[in-house]
C-alpha cells in the first residue's frame, strides 16, 4: 500500500468508479461478495416491450429512495479532496454522488437515475417529478397505512429486497400504471445506459481525453466486466500509464494492473488522500 500511495504522490491521476465504490452509501453493487442476485433490465427489453416497461418502472418507482436517499460516503468526499491532482473521474454509477461529494471533472459515464429521457421526443425532466405522478397514478404501490399519494413520498425499499441502481424485488407489477411524455406523449425511459445499451460517442472520447492527460489510471471498485469501463484500462495499458485496481473481488482488467489490492474503496481513498 505504501508503495501504491508513493507512485500516486504528486501525479496527475484519472480516475475510473463503479459500484463498489458507492456500497458504504447503501447502494448494493452487481458483483462484489455478498451482492444480492440481480437481473438487470436489458436495453432491447424495454424499448421492444410495454410490459417490460411497466414491471421496470413498478420496481423502480418501491426503489428510488435507494439512490435519492444515499449521502457520498468517506471514500467520495476524500476523492474530491484530490481534485486538483485528478485529471477527472469517470464513473460507471449512477447515483450522482460523486458530483454531490464536490468531484470535478464527473463523467456519468452511463447516465444518472434522477434524469428522464423521452425516447421519442427526446426531452429531458426530473425523475423526482415523475416520481410524484407515479405515485397519484398508483397509490395502491403506497405501503398500507400511507395516505400521502401526492408524491413527496418515496417509499424506502426493504434493504433485503433492494437491488442495485434503484431497483427493487416486487410482485403485483402488471397493472402498474407508468405515465407518457408531457411534450409529445412518447415513452419515457431513465436517463441511464441499460445493459446492451451503447455509450455515447463524444462521452467516450472526453473520457479518453481524461486518460490522455494523466500520469496514472486508478480503478476504484469496479470488476470491470463491461467493456464501457474495461475499454479505459486498456487504453493506459497500451500507453504504458501505471493502472491501480482497487476493487473486492478479482477484476477483468486484472492482467493489466500494474497494481491490485484487494481493498475497499473508502478505506484506500482516504489513506491516498491523508498521503497527499
């Protein structure tokens, strides 16, 4: 670790985030140990099927006060402490919590939750806003006792139920109701990249460019399974750029590290931080 803190000393550092990093807000990651099973809503299933839209929407209506009620943990608000040395932080989440920790220069790299996107207008409206007509449309979804079906409600999910990105296990989704576009009346998605979804080209190559610009690549609890974040790796690897790996569990960029310890990211945050 000592070695590790020297070799970030004074460099200008990019830095890559997934999951892991936002577990001690309370948000489940996919893959650590101990994450609940999970299957994600693939990109084709919600664009090719109503019913599949209605079961999303249904689970993450029971499941937004996961990430809307999350606070950036020790390990977010010591990366921010190091903004002059990142060259930017390119996240894999979608939480927003480092943008409120205070890092500077953020990438979303698959979007945020708290965003809504038309898909056919393309028009963009607070998930907060939508979360208050969710709740006049299906006030049954309240839990029983709750009377309050103006939307400042945000049902809190049972941690036992509660799945990664906002979601959350539910039954009796079918005769959710799930709101059009205001504009144009089209269909409304989450401002996010699904599984199967494409990342945006001029995104990849303003992270590219973050990359371009450093000294080191450090990866920050990410199995980088997905090769929207896997791609960065390679990319300091062919350079020749040291890259840290940080992560529980064992990483798909593993035989590129010049560096992997198995730590959790609040903890190697704030060391790297008090190693200034």
């Amino acid at each position: 670790m000592e070695q590790t803190l020297d070799l970030l000393r004074g460099a200008r550092v990019a830095v890559l985030t997934g999951a892991g990093m936002s577990t001690d807000s309370g948000i489940p990651d996919y893959r650590g140990p101990g994450s609940p099973r999970s299957n994600p809503m693939l990109h084709a299933e919600f664009v090719g099927s109503a019913s599949n839209r209605r079961r999303y929407w249904a689970r993450s209506f029971r499941g937004w006060e996961l990430v809307a009620g999350a606070h950036p943990n020790a390990g977010h608000i010591a990366l921010a402490s190091l903004n002059d040395q990142v060259t930017g932080v390119i996240t894999q989440n979608v939480d927003g919590l480092h943008e409120a920790a205070g890092s500077r220069p953020v990438v979303a790299l698959h979007g945020r939750l708290a965003d809504v996107v038309c898909l056919t207008c393309g028009d963009i409206s607070s998930r907060y806003d939508l979360q208050k007509r969710l709740a006049v449309l299906n006030p049954d979804v309240l839990p029983s006792g709750h009377d309050d079906p103006t939307g400042a409600y945000a049902p809190r999910p049972d941690p036992a139920r509660a799945r990664p990105d906002g979601d959350m296990e539910i039954e009796g989704w079918e005769d959710f109701v799930v709101p059009d576009c205001l504009v144009c009346d089209g269909v409304l998605k989450p401002d996010v990249v699904f599984f199967g979804g494409t990342v945006a080209k001029d995104l990849v190559a303003h992270c590219r460019a973050m990359v371009d610009e450093a000294d080191i690549l450090v990866v920050l609890g990410s199995s980088l399974a997905v090769m929207s974040g896997l791609r960065f790796v390679r990319q300091a690897a062919k350079a020749g750029l040291p890259v840290v790996i940080v992560n529980r569990g064992g990483t798909r960029g593993d035989d590129l590290a010049t560096v992997r310890l198995e730590l959790g990211t609040t903890d190697f945050c704030r060391r790297w931080a008090a190693a200034r």
